[in-house]
C-alpha cells in the first residue's frame, strides 16, 4: 500500500485552482495560438461599436450608430462608398479589411464610464470585436480607452473633446479624430477678439467635470492672451437643470460677455436661461451683451431652438461644407437616412475608414501594426482638409470651424453657418504643452 | 440688496414648481396613502402635452419650391401647417404661437386619465403593501414612462416656447430704484408663479368650500369612519389621484417655455419634491406648499458667488441640509400632522 498525501479536499482545492486558471478570460492576454486579442481566423472581422444608446447623449450616438453601419457598407462595397472615394488613401478596396467581410456588434455606454467599460469588455470578450470605437462624453472615452489599453485592442473615439484624451490621459492603442478644448480656444479667440473687441470681460459657467474645467481652462487662456479679462469662472453641477441663480449673479458684474462651457442638455437649459434674463438685450458700458458656446452640435443647437441665433461657437465639422469628402458623405447619408449627418456622425465614420485603412497598409489586424500605420499618418478628403494623426499624442490635427447660429435658418436642420474654418497651423500645440502635461502613451498593447 | 431681491424672485418660480409637484404628492399620500414616486413622471408627461400640442398644431403639408434646393440639391419642399392654411398665415401662426397656454385645456383630460390609469391599473394593489414596495412599483412606473417618452419624443431637449408676448423681461430694479438692469425677471417665470398660486389656491378653495372637498378631508382624517356613514371614499380618492395628476401635468405644461422639455425632467424635480413634502410635514397640504417655497428659495441663494465662496458647494446640499436641520427639530416636519407614518 503507497503511502500517499493526496487527501479529498486537496484533491478538490487543486481541481478548482486549475479550473479557474483555465477559464480565466483570455481577455487581457493573447491566447497560445493568436498572435494578438480577438486575431480573426475565418472571413469576417468583428468591430465594436460603443455609443450611447440610453442616456441624455441618445440621440448623438443613435446619430454615431448611423455613420458606423453606412461606414461599414462603403467597406463591404456596398452603396455609393461615400467618402472612400474621396479619401486621399487608396488602400481601401471595398472588399471589407484584408479581405474578409466587416461585421459589428455594438454596445450601449450610457454615458456612463462604469456601464461603457462593461459594454467595451464584453465585446472584446464574448464577440470578439478587434477594435472599440465610439462614445460622446470625454469621462466614457477616458474610461474606455484604459480599457482597450489593457485589453490590447485598438480604440478609436468617438465624440469626446476633453484636452485629457489626447494629455494627460492618452494611450498608445487610442486615437482621436475629433478636436479638442485647446484647438476651440485657439480658434474661436482670434474671432471674438475681432467681433467683440479685445477688452472684454469675461464671465465663464462651467459644467464640474472633466470636459467643462479643460474647456474653460482653454478658452481663459485664449481669450487673455487676447486682452480679455476673466471676472469669474464657476462651476455648476453636471445634474443642473435650472441655471436662473448662476445667471442672475452676472448683472451685477461689469461682465459683457458670458461664455457658457457646458454640452448637451445643460447648454440648452443654461443658454435659454440667459436669453430669458434678458441678457441678450443688456448693454454693458455701452457695447451689447455677447454669448459664447464654444462646441456647438446641430443636435443641441435644434434643443436650443431660435435662442442659438447669432451666437458664436466651434465644431469639428459641418454637412454645409463644401469640400469633396463633405459633399460625398453628406449625400451617401443624406439619401440612406434622410437628413444630413451630425458631427458625431462624421467623426465615427472617419474613424471606422481610418482604422481599415491603416488596417490594409499596415497588412494586419494587429493592434500595434495598425497603431503604427496611423501615427504620423497624413490624409486627405474626409471633410476637413489636409490632416495629421500625430505620433506623439495620436491626436489628429485639422482646420477648425467657428460657427455662428444662423439667423435666418431654412430648415430644421440649417442651423449652423460657418462663418470661418481656422487653419491647422493655428490650432496646433506642443505635444508637451502644460494643457497636456501629465501622461505618457505608453507601449502599445497587442495583448 | 439687489442681489438679494433677485435671489428671492428666483426662488419663487424653482418654489412654485417644487410646491405644486409636492402638492400633488402630498394630495395622493393624504388620501390613498401610497407614496407615489412616479409622481415626477406625471410632471413630465405634462410638458409633454405641451409639445404635442405644438406639433399637432404645427402639422403641415409639403409643396415643392423649384426655386429652392434641400441639402442633397433636390428640390426643396416647403412645410406649411394645415391651420395656416385653412384659418390664414396671421392666425394660425397666432394659435401656433400660444400653444403652451393651449396646452392647459389640452393636458388636463390627458392627466385626469392617466391619473385614474395609473391608480386603477396598478397603483390600487398597493395599498395594503409596504412603502417600500410601493416606492419601488412606482419608481419602475417612472422609469417606464420616461422610457416610452424618450422612444417617441428621442432623447434631446424640445424647444417648447412662450407666446411672444411673454417673452423678454421685466426690469424690476427700475421700478424699485435701482439702476437699471440690475433687478431682472423673465415674463414667463411672472406667469408661472401667478398660475402656480392659481392652481394652489383653487385646490384648496376646493378641499375647503366644496362637499366633495370636505368628504375628502374627512376621509383623510378618518377613512374607517366616513366609510361606515355609507361613503364610497374610495371612489373620491381615485378622483383626488387624477386631480393630482392634472394638477402635476399643469406644471409640467407651464414648465415646458422655462426649460426644454426632456425624457428626464420628472426624475430632476422627484427626490426635491419629496424632501419638500417631508420637511412641510407628511400629509400636510399647507406645509406641502410651505416648504416648496422655502426650499425653493434657500436654493436659490445658496447658489450667489459669495456664500459658494465661504462655503463650496453648498448649492448642492443645502435643500438636505436644513431638511436635516428641520427634522432634528420638528420630526413630523413644519407642519406634520401626529401619527401619520408613525405607526
């Protein structure tokens, strides 16, 4: 008889530890036999796209879902191929990425960071999505692009405009195409300076969070350099609804100007608020009462109604642009949907080509190939001209739009007029820029 | 001083609607005893009337402008609402334009039925259980609610605007001598408060001066009793529940010109509104009223620049500060009734 140690619960306490260990999630390392996370293996290639489909930012990501399921036609061959035609890279062929056929699970944020990671996680882990874009709130890009850094997957974003994206908080497997707070402020200054005059004073309502405080801390910058004098700055709470009691403090300030850092819903609720307190009509000192919003979208901009008349902000995009790739994507759109796109809609849709493109240049899904093709990455005809994916900060650099809202608009959708489309040279920053200061990208993750 | 009148205005309009939403609460949990969390959803229902009615009378026909282009460069067509067309450019545009007060005809059939839907169809098999689970049938009842607005309405603000002539403001620094446009006051925001002591005076005009109303609040005070005389009080409470709905969708209604209606706005005013009616008192209709304003105007002025600046975001917590304060104080509230939720 062998004198053996094996005892039941030993066997049973070992049997657990290999049965987790086995059905651990391959999620945060690649499996034996793939090269990188979620490598496809048959004809298809799984993308996730992650928006808001609950939540205040509803309509913007049912806008997004719009581009992302039209941007994946145009890569299957399907419909007109929109802006593929227009796209200065030719790598793109219309037979889907690499040759197999695209084919997207999307999931919903909720503009929450919590329930968008958890979306991100179970499209990388149960569907097997090879790359996440998405979102139209800068917490949830934040959120998501961790999450993707250590999933080692490519993370593409959507609508999010904080300077932390791309700064302090940037990653080497995410990459923006949209603009941010600083290249608002150095487009939108030079613009107020000339309309309002440089001596203005300045009353800044800022939504407490991480968007609002970069936004307000852009604009400040950009306005004093100018001549502007800030009177004050404050926070409101994200939850605000009624902004009458942050309002009415301003007329008794020597402010002429107000400059209203919020998005979404608080920027219809606190814009109408400040057109109902008459300040429109006030004269400060002589000169009239001016309204700043700087990121402007046609969606809120219809919430705002004919309050938005006049007032000056900026976006990254507009479907009244001219240009080819505008013109191609505005018309692709337009006839499948209806109405033209918004900029959420063009930005996720630009993202969805760029990363195919670098995809087939690169002749691999593997993050890090595909990471390598888009930094530094130099393109044309997608709606906003020359434009440069940076390596440093893999953030893209483009002309920036400063609009107007239309005065006399011809229709439910002709809301914006552009009133001038700053050049990329004059929005462009030090990659080690204070605004920016605090993070590092990291290496890039296959997984 | 200046500072301080404007504070006080603002607070009456933010008080107006905590206390006509709390009113409403106060009127169900009085009667039925249910503690009704969907209460904010019947709010934002009411502005809802609103922009249906607007849309409704903004329903136009299309003719095709070859003069004009759309987006895609086809020929544009040109909306022109049907009352336009069959009343004249001048007075449909007119009745267009006063869709928001239109909307007070309109939405209270709609709130008298949803009301008696929502207390026949569901809420009535609460009464006999807990709080707790009738906060919990009616908080899933707001979340429905809302659910369903935002799947027809879409998530976005709606601009939902006052007439013409009530837009603008009112400059009361001039009258009371002060320079001018120190003291301002939206039109509108005059035109909710007046409505909103309208709707809270002929509410208790009614408790107090009709049968109906003293059957009531005989049912109120002792539900067993007034039942033996023979009295279906059951009956009379459902129509009190429908009569707080309308009086909730009324506010929603006169709400819809001061801030775009959205999906969410129910759920904004909800936990305000409940910490209203517990610190006026549970049950207590003047205390209901009472504490909205107080509330509403403490609000206010904890949000001015210089009490921020000495104490930082007390405008988030003030309303469940001097709630805290008034329940150490006075634990049936300001004007709590004894042995309601106190068994």
């Amino acid at each position: 008889m062998s004198n053996s140690n094996l005892t039941r619960r030993g066997v049973l306490k070992s049997g657990a530890v290999a049965g987790a260990g086995v059905a651990l999630p391959t999620i945060f390392t690649a499996s034996s036999a793939a090269a990188y996370t979620n490598e496809p293996t048959g004809g298809t290639v799984t993308l996730g796209f992650n928006v808001p489909q609950s939540g205040p930012y509803a309509d913007e990501g049912a806008d997004e879902l719009r581009a992302y399921q039209l941007a994946v036609e145009h890569l299957n061959g399907e419909g007109d191929a929109g802006m593929m035609n227009t796209f200065s890279s030719k790598a793109l062929k219309g037979n889907g990425i690499l040759g197999k056929k695209v084919e997207f699970v999307t999931g919903d944020t909720q503009t929450k960071s919590d329930a968008a990671r958890a979306s991100a996680k179970s499209m990388i882990e149960k569907d097997g999505a090879v790359m996440i874009t998405g979102g139209s709130s800068s917490g949830v890009a934040v959120a998501v692009q961790g999450l993707c850094q250590e999933a080692g997957v490519i993370f593409m974003a959507g609508l999010t405009h904080s300077n932390d994206t791309t700064g302090k908080d940037k990653k080497a497997n995410g990459f923006r195409h949209f603009f941010n707070a600083y290249m608002s402020g150095a487009a939108l200054a030079p613009v107020l300076a000339a309309r309002y005059g440089a001596d203005r004073k300045a009353y800044h309502l800022t939504a407490d969070y991480t968007w609002g405080w970069t936004q307000e801390e852009s604009i400040v910058a950009a306005t004093e350099a100018l001549g502007w004098e800030t009177v004050n700055t404050v926070k409101t709470p994200l939850a605000a609804t009624d902004f009458s009691s942050y309002i009415t403090p301003i007329l008794q300030t020597d402010a002429d100007v107000l400059v209203l850092n919020h998005y979404g819903g608080n920027m219809v609720n606190s814009l109408t608020n400040a057109v109902q307190f008459g300040l429109r009509e006030k004269q400060v000192n002589g000169r009239n009462f001016e309204i700043v919003v700087p990121l402007f979208s046609r969606l809120m901009a219809r919430g705002a109604g004919e309050n938005i008349k006049g007032i000056l902000g900026s976006t990254n995009w507009h479907w009244s642009l001219t240009d080819a790739g505008s013109a191609a994507f505005v018309k692709s759109f337009g006839t499948k949907y209806g109405f033209p796109p918004s900029q959420a809609a063009h930005t996720t849709y630009c993202q969805t080509l760029l990363y195919a493109d670098a995809c087939e240049r690169a002749g691999t899904f593997n993050p890090c190939g595909v990471a390598e093709a888009l930094e530094g990455f130099e393109f044309d005809g997608l709606g906003n001209g020359k434009t440069l994916y940076r390596a440093d900060d893999h953030q893209c650099f483009k002309d920036v739009l400063v609009v107007k809202g239309k005065d006399n608009p011809t229709s439910e959708f002709d809301l914006l007029e552009v009133v001038e489309i700053t050049p990329v040279d004059q929005v462009t920053y030090d990659p080690n820029h204070p605004m920016f200061a605090g993070g590092a990208l990291g290496e890039c993750n296959a997984g | 001083m200046d500072a301080i009148l404007l504070q006080i205005l603002n607070g009456l309009d933010k008080g107006s609607a905590y206390a006509l939403i709390a009113l409403g609460l106060t009127l169900i949990f009085g009667t039925l005893g249910v503690v009704n969390f969907a209460h904010g959803a019947l709010f934002m229902i009411g502005a809802f009337c609103a922009v249906t009615l607007q849309r409704l009378l903004s329903l136009s026909f299309e003719t095709v402008d070859p003069t004009k282009t759309d987006f895609l460069g086809n020929p544009a067509k040109i909306k022109t609402p049907y009352i336009e067309s069959w009343l004249g450019p001048e007075t449909g545009a007119a009745i267009i334009d006063w869709s928001v007060p239109l909307a007070i005809l309109f939405s209270i059939p709609i709130m008298l039925f949803v009301g008696y839907v929502m207390e026949r169809g569901l809420i009535k098999h609460f009464y006999k259980r807990p709080h707790a689970d009738q906060i919990l049938v009616t908080f899933g009842l707001a979340i429905v609610l809302q659910e369903l607005v935002k799947h027809y309405y879409g998530a976005n603000p709606i601009p939902t605007g006052a007439p013409d002539a009530f837009k603008g403001s009112f400059d009361f620094g001039v009258v009371l001598g002060f320079d001018p446009n120190l003291i301002i006051y939206p039109y509108w925001r005059m035109v909710y408060f007046a409505f909103a002591a309208v709707i809270i005076g002929a509410v208790f005009a009614f408790l107090q001066f009709t049968t109906f109303g003293m059957v009531v609040r005989a049912g109120m005070a002792d539900r067993e009793t007034v039942g033996l005389l023979g009295i279906n009080i059951d009956k009379r409470f459902t129509i009190m529940f429908g009569i707080a709905a309308a009086v909730a969708g009324l506010a929603g209604v006169m709400y819809a010109p001061i801030n775009s209606p959205n999906y969410h706005m129910g759920m904004d005013f909800l936990v305000l509104s409940f910490v209203v009616v517990v610190v006026g008192g549970m049950g207590s209709l003047p205390g209901a009223v009472l504490a909205g304003f107080m509330l509403g105007i403490l609000e206010s002025f904890a949000s001015m620049n210089w009490i921020k600046d000495i104490l930082p975001g007390i405008d988030q917590i003030i309303i469940y500060l001097v709630a805290i304060i008034i329940l150490l104080a006075r634990p049936r509230g300001l004007m709590g009734r004894k042995g309601v939720m106190e068994d």
